[in-house]
C-alpha cells in the first residue's frame, strides 16, 4: 500500500448536539475500547455516524436519513463515492466546520472543495484517525454487458483504527479479493443489495474469508437480512447483527 501523511485537528462536540441523534430515534451500539466507548449510530442505508474521546465521524452523509441540522459537527467525514445515495452536499456542509477533515474517493474528492483525497490502496490519518483505503468495486452485477455499477479503481471502502478496533466500512462493492485479504478487522459493515452490490451469499463469503467479529449488513434495501444470519449460523466467532440500514 502507498502512503500519505494526512493531518486535521479534531474538535469537541456539546452534549446537547449529541442529545439531537438520540431524537431522531436512531439505533446505536456501544463498544468498549482503550480511549473510552465507541459509540456507532446507525442512520440509514450506507449512512453512520460515529463518536469515541470527543470526536465525531461522519460517513456518507445524506438528507434523506437524517436532519443534519440536528446532529453534531464532524470531526471526520468520510465519503465512499459520488452516488446519491453517498454523497450530499448540502448534509456535508451542514456537519462541516473549518477544523473537519473531509476524505473521499477522487471523483466525490472534486465536488468537496478542501477535502482529503484517498485512492485505492492509500493509508494516512485524518481528524486524529488511521485510515486505509480499500477499493470498492462489482465483479458481478452490471448496469449493462460490460459496465459495472461499481467500476474497480473509483470508489473506496474505508478501514478507520478508532480506540484499538479496526472498523471496516465498505462501500458500494462486492466480495473482492482485496475485502477478502483484510486482517484483523474488530466490526464490518457490508452492503447487501441487489442488483448494486452483493447478494447474501456473497456477504457470508467474504465474512468466512476475512472473519470480522462483528458484521453488520448494511446498505441492504429489501433483501432479506434473516438469510444472512442462517448462512452464518455456525461460524461462532463471526458475530451478525442486524440494524435498522435499508
């Protein structure tokens, strides 16, 4: 992997800002690590927010999930790709402040005037985070005979070291070998939508593959998360939790 040295200085968030995410009625799950609890929030479909030690991480933000208006300034944003449904701008400059890091794909990176951007392969820090780019992509599904939704070398996964655990994020893609190659990763969100991203079976197959400790399908729109979980059954160390992301 090549590397670039990317730094931003974090800001603190109130505890009323905080208080706005809980109001929109959103799910979280909460992690214990050794700079203090990871707290992940699951807005919709590809859209998170996350918050460890004060700093807040943004990814994909989008209007259509959430009132940005109402939930805390970013310290990191992170962008997969240039698709609707993964890049707003509106939501972006909602959440965004002079100090906030801003990283995306190159195509998403030209849209964002002062963002950060990470090719395939890339790994630097930003907003007081380790990241590494992963390259998303379709091997399968096609918009037309040869033109993938998801053409290889354009959009990003994100893998982002937060307290100790490796949290992989990845995108609009499918079961690549690069995703399959990952070592060490803590929580995963993989998507699982047809005809744009992966089915079930190529979810588990990468889960068998790079053995997260906890799976999160998101992204899934009407497929079946259930199926997911059965195909997974007997990996017990592979742990798949299902949250509110179609």
């Amino acid at each position: 992997m090549r590397k670039i040295s990317i730094f931003c200085a974090g800001i603190f968030f109130s505890l009323a800002m905080v208080s706005g995410a809980a109001e929109q009625s959103f799910e979280t799950d909460v992690f214990h690590t050794a700079q203090g609890d990871l707290t992940i929030t699951f807005i919709g479909h590809g859209t998170l927010m996350m918050s460890i030690g004060g700093k807040v991480i943004h990814v994909d933000p989008v209007g259509q999930y959430a009132d940005y208006a109402r939930l805390p300034k970013a310290d990191l944003i992170l962008i997969t790709h240039e698709h609707s449904d993964h890049l707003d701008l509106r939501a972006v400059e909602r959440i965004r402040t002079a100090a906030t890091a801003v990283v995306a794909n190159g195509t998403a990176g030209r849209q964002l005037k002062g963002s950060i951007v990470m090719k395939n392969g890339d790994v630097g820090e930003a907003g007081g985070f380790r990241i590494e780019a992963v390259p998303a992509y379709n091997l399968v599904h096609m918009r037309s005979f040869g033109v993938p939704y998801h053409p290889k070398g354009t959009g990003n996964g994100y893998v982002v070291t937060c307290g100790g655990k490796r949290i992989y994020i990845a995108g609009d893609t499918e079961n690549t070998p690069e995703m399959k190659a990952l070592k060490g990763i803590d929580i995963a969100f993989l998507p699982m939508n047809l005809p744009y991203t992966m089915t079930p079976e190529m979810v588990a197959d990468a889960a068998r593959a790079f053995r997260p400790r906890v799976l999160y399908p998101y992204h899934f729109g009407a497929t079946a998360t259930s199926k997911l979980k059965d195909l997974l059954k007997s990996e017990k160390d592979v742990e798949v939790r299902i949250r509110k992301m179609n």
